[in-house]
C-alpha cells in the first residue's frame, strides 16, 4: 500500500481545507470532509498547510554537476563555444561518477518538491552514451520517486562531430525519450543540416525534440522559422521545445506577434530560467499567444555555472522578478510556468491536483500560490504517486 | 563581559583556521592559534565554518513592511506615482503598528546576519515625523543588536508637498542621520528645487544625502550632473548616495565613462538592487571606475513589492546574476557590494574583520565567500559587537 495515501487537512492551491485520497499512486478523490480512508493507509494531517502540485524542472543537466564536491571556480570564458571546450575539458579532468553526481542532484530536486525533471545529458563522439547510461541507471535507481525525461542532446553540435547524428539515434535505445539540438547556425554553421538531422530522427521514432536556442537576434529568429516549417512538415506540433530562446526577448512588438503566433500555430514551447543578465522570451507575451512557457534549473552547480540550487519556486520567483511580476496574477502565472507549463511542454498527460491525476504533490507554508513563489518556504512534504519522498527539506531516498 | 567573546577555529574570508577575541565589541585579536581568553569569556567553536563580516542592508525601507501579516495582494500601479498613492492608502486603511512591524523586519534582518541597515523612512505633511519616531522608538529597542542609520525620505516628494523641507530638517532632530530625496525632476517636477532644499539641510547639518533617482535616460542622467555639482559645492564629497540611479544602465559607452568618473571625483556612491527587470547601474565598470557600489533589500512584503526576506547574501546572488557574474572574482564582487560597499557608502569607520574594528561577524557554512554568496546558507552565528544575537537564523533578540 506505499502508493495509498490520506492527506487530510490541506488547502490545495490556497482554496478551502481539503482532503487528499491517493489510491494506487492516483488522485482518488479530492475535496472537503473526505470518508476517512480504510485503516491500512497511512493518514497525514497537513494542518492547513498549502497543497500544490508537484514541481517541475523542465531544463536540467543532471550530468554535469560538481554538487557535493569541493567548492570549483568557474573559469568557462564567456563565449558558448568555450563554455563547451571548458566543461567537456574539466569533465575529462575531474574524472567523476557521473551517476553518483546524478544521484545527488537528483535527491536535491526531490527535496526541493521536483515530481519531474527533464535533463539533457550530452552525447557526444568522444563520449558516446556513456555519460547518457550513466543518467539512465542513476534514473533507475529513483523509479516511483521522481519522474526523469532524458534528451540526447549534442553539446558539441551535430554537424561539426560526425558520427552524433547516430549516436542521437542509438541513445533512444539507451534509454533517451526525447532528441535535443544546439544553435544549428551558431554552433554547426549548419542550420538546415542539423534540423533535418534531429527532425529527421524525431519523426522516425515519433519523439519530441527539445532545442537548446543561444543564437541571438536575427540568426536566431531566423533559426525559429526553420524549426517552426519543420515542425510542421514533420507532424511534430505539440511534441517540439526550444530551450532559452533569447532571440524572442530583443524582437520589435511586430516581430514578436509573428513569432508568437508562429509558436502557437506549430504547439511549439518555449524553456527559460528567466535569466536576469540576459534578453529572454517575455513570458506573459507568450504565453497570451497561447504559446506554452516552461522553465527549468538549466545547470546546477557545474562548469557552466556556478549558481543553481533546484529550487523551482525559486526559479518561478527569478522569472516573477525578471519580468516584474508583483500581483497575485503575476506571481500565479511563474508559477504556472514552473509547473502545469512544464507538465504541457513535457506532455505529462495525467498532471496536476484533479481526481485521476498521478499522486504527485507537495506540502508547505504560505497563504496561497503567490506567497509560495515569494517566499519559497521548506517543503513539508513531498508525494509521488502516493509515496512520500521527502520530508521537512530532506529527500527521503 | 557580554561584548567578549572567543570564536575559536573560524576562517576568515575562507583562508586559514584562526581565532577571533572580540573585547568590548571590537576585535583585539585574530589569527591562528591564539591564546584561549580568560574564562570568563564565551568560548564559541567554529568547527572550520566560514567567517564573513556583519551583512550590511544599504537601503531599507523598515516603515512599510506587512512581514507577519495575511497575505496582501500587491495592486500598485506600475507608475511611481501610482505607487507612491497606493502605498499611501494601504498605510492609511491598514493602520498598522509601526513600531511592531519594524520590529518584524529587523528580527528577520538580524537572522540573516545584517549587522547594519540604512533605513528610508517616510516623511510627508500628512504624517509628519510620526513613522520616523515609530522607527526611531523600534531602533531604541535593538540598541547594541544592530546598527541602524535612518533617512528622512520625503516619498511624496519635497516642492510639491509644501512644509516637507521643514519636517526634513526636523527630522534630524528626531532621530534621522541622513537627508533624503527622490526624483527632483520626475516627482518634484523641479529638479534644482528640490536639490537646494536638501543639500542645503545638509550641510547645514554636516549629515549625509541619500537620494532616491529612478528617474530613466537622460532626465536622469541630467540630475546625476546636478547632484554631482552640488555635492562639490556643498562639501559633501563623500556623503551622497544616489539610489537605483537606473538611468546609468542605459547609457552609451562613453556616457557612462563620464558619468562614472563624475561620481568617483565626487565621492558619490550608487546602491542597487540588481533589479532583474530593468536598466541597473554597471557595477563592474563602476567599481573599476573608482565608484562606491553598495546594495540594499529596498522594500520587503510591502505596497510597493510582495518580494523580499531581507538577505543580503541572496542579494549579492541576485546582483551576480544580474552582471552574470560565474568567477570567484565577480562574486566576491557582488560580495564587496553587500558589505564593504555598503560600510563604505554609510561612512562605517570600524567595518571589517581586522583587528580594531567592531566585533560584528557572520559564521556560516561554505569554503569561501564565492559558495557563499551562491548558496547562501543558514547564518549559524550572527554576532554583533561581540555579543551572540543570532543562531542557526533565528534572531535572539
């Protein structure tokens, strides 16, 4: 009965004191004054705390942290090209278990209220699937604790490394679900050599694609175009991301109506982390347009950045401050992003706090949704499907 | 002997294990293995943590908190104006018990290891001095616990709410050390009389101005010129601030190079928040540039904004992300910021672990200020002239 769970006592998205019946994993039933469940499961008074739905971290690395480990200076130059060069140069040098390193973040993102993760692990012809096994037996190891989605994702280009193109296609049997990309103008000098790669990868195992977008400007709206055609002429609407997409954030208001529209038409979704020192995709823009918006850690303590803490109301509070979002409909919208955005992005069908979704859920302080973003308290409690798996801040596995 | 005390195996800064004697609130001794103190004194083990100097919160606004309230949706209107009117009538429906609120804020100030706060604080015809003696009367309370400099800041404006200049130079009798302003231009619609009002109290008084300038481009830019001739025909070099002074985040590369030998010619500090939505003052250029920087928490859980918790580790993040800060050189910067800078900025005379300076320190966990300033641990100790006012980030006082 680990998946049977009585929640009683709590207030789910800051609305009326509620219970909570998770039967075989599942929302059973959801509303006040519930029947007391039968005497074999586990009760647990949430003493009015807030409910939300689990968290979702829809952009990891999980393959390149250094958490745990002594403190490592960043010293990746600021190009994109040298932050590649430099993490695949200290990967080598550091030597680590990645499953190990894995297995830490993984217990992080738990303890922070993270139900599911989406984590681009690198796949490269040095490398191989390497890196990508090591993430799939460290996922193993989490089953029914937290839910990971793996992208094959080409670090280091798809053109300029030959042989990652079928590498791509060999990692969907080692365990990846979704094919990833990377600046196919900028760092391929190939855009449409890269898109007919991974699209065409994409379409014959009818899988999404997640597309790491850095280009700016112009070269990357340009590049949006090209993956919009594709995405139609592929049938992949709805299965198809691109992550960080700064482009969208320096466009004219003409500009970003078409590329909005474009997005929305093709069910095409967009990651960001909200990054502070950067131009990012305007969040409420996009997301009017009917395009969905997700967001995610990015790295965590790796050689890409020094920051990061998988702390997704942490990040829905970086995105609200990003774009100044201060009212309740603001601050309910980061929000929205950091999880049911995810769950649309990630295609997580059974997602959320309604009867029949999975059991995924978190317990903590605050009033409602909005004071939860500003002041991201501990997590009391964290289910998934009906399991606890962390409790008071710790991760329970 | 409360303001002894023996912090043994401590590092400084994260270098070597040393011990610190703090004898009538300043440091008398700090290196490695000194001679244990008379046993009279508190001996605290550090047990290797990192020692940092007493965080500095540089720019408060203590007089307007909710903290320890339900909920409050935030409704002010983007504008400054409409901010300001709104933040007026939720003070004036709420009516809440100044002193107890700023009670609440300096507790949490306190837990997360400020040992000095410059706090604004509202004067206007229609409250007269009423919250800057709340204030004062709140700060009575924690005298030896924290350090806190109060500015008369006339919110609503001087010229166009006649009678405030004169509470301004009352102010100073009632418990205010430094001069306010905001906006000549932009809320006074009177640049230069605004700037004569204030800078004259100033130096009547021999006291300090610290300016609130939100005012864009080149209006703003425009009064960074007025206020830097007069800081120089006053005599006050030294002793201005000018807060947010967003108007230096937009300006080209040889404006800026102008504007910010201007201020370092001056003496005039800048403080910032690292506001991720908008233009902010270069920090780096500016340092480089000879220009005091220094960082504050501005408003916490108030009309103006639900955000803030008084950390001003979590600020030093948020202004490194701002800049992008990844080295160890750039977040000891955003670091310096948060404490040096703000000593600097608030005329600190005694600010610094070095021996003869005020026994004011932070234990916490972290190999040095770079993983300090990124993970932002649970103050352990906060220490305040030698005397324990903080544990493992509960306030004591």
């Amino acid at each position: 009965m680990q998946n049977d769970l009585f929640l009683k006592n709590v207030r789910p998205m800051g609305g009326p004191t509620a219970d909570v019946f998770i039967r075989d994993g599942r929302i059973d039933r959801i509303g006040p004054d519930l029947a007391p469940a039968p005497s074999e499961v586990e009760t647990i008074d949430g003493q009015n705390q807030l409910l939300i739905p689990g968290l979702v971290d829809g952009h990891m690395h999980l393959d390149k942290t250094f958490l745990g480990l002594p403190w490592v200076p960043h010293e990746a130059g600021p190009a994109i090209l040298e932050k590649i060069e430099t993490d695949k140069r200290v990967q080598r040098t550091m030597n680590l278990s990645v499953e190990d390193q894995v297995g830490k973040l993984i217990r992080l993102a738990i303890s922070k209220g993270s139900t599911h993760i989406r984590s681009h692990v690198d796949i490269d012809p040095e490398i191989g699937l390497s890196r990508l096994e090591a993430v799939a037996a460290a996922r193993e190891t989490f089953t029914g604790a937290i839910s990971i989605q793996l992208v094959a994702f080409p670090q280091s280009g798809v053109m300029r490394c030959p042989g990652t193109a079928a590498l791509l296609e060999e990692a969907l049997r080692a365990g990846a679900d979704v094919i990833g990309g990377i600046d196919p103008a900028g760092i391929d000098q190939d855009a449409v050599g890269q898109l007919e790669a991974i699209f065409g990868i994409a379409e014959r195992h009818g899988v999404g694609l997640d597309i790491h977008l850095h280009d700016p400007g112009e070269l990357g709206a340009h590049q949006i175009g090209l993956i919009a055609e594709r995405t139609r002429r592929h049938g992949l609407a709805g299965k198809v991301a691109i992550s960080h997409a700064y482009c969208l954030g320096t466009m004219d208001d003409v500009q970003i109506g078409r590329a909005a529209n474009l997005l929305a038409e093709n069910g095409i979704s967009i990651m960001t982390t909200g990054a502070a020192h950067s131009p990012v995709p305007p969040v409420q823009r996009l997301h009017d347009a009917g395009v969905q918006v997700f967001s995610g850690s990015d790295g965590v303590r790796d050689a890409w950045t020094p920051f990061g803490n998988a702390d997704q109301l942490e990040r829905a509070m970086l995105v609200a401050q990003r774009f100044n979002f201060r009212t309740d409909e603001g601050l309910r919208l980061a929000f929205h992003v950091a999880t049911h955005g995810c769950a649309q992005a990630l295609g997580l069908s059974d997602y959320g706090l309604d009867v029949g979704c999975a059991g995924d859920m978190v317990l903590l302080d605050g009033e409602n949704v909005a004071e939860a973003v500003v002041t991201r308290p501990p997590r009391r409690l964290v289910v998934k499907g009906g399991r606890v798996v962390a409790r008071d801040g710790t991760a329970l596995v």
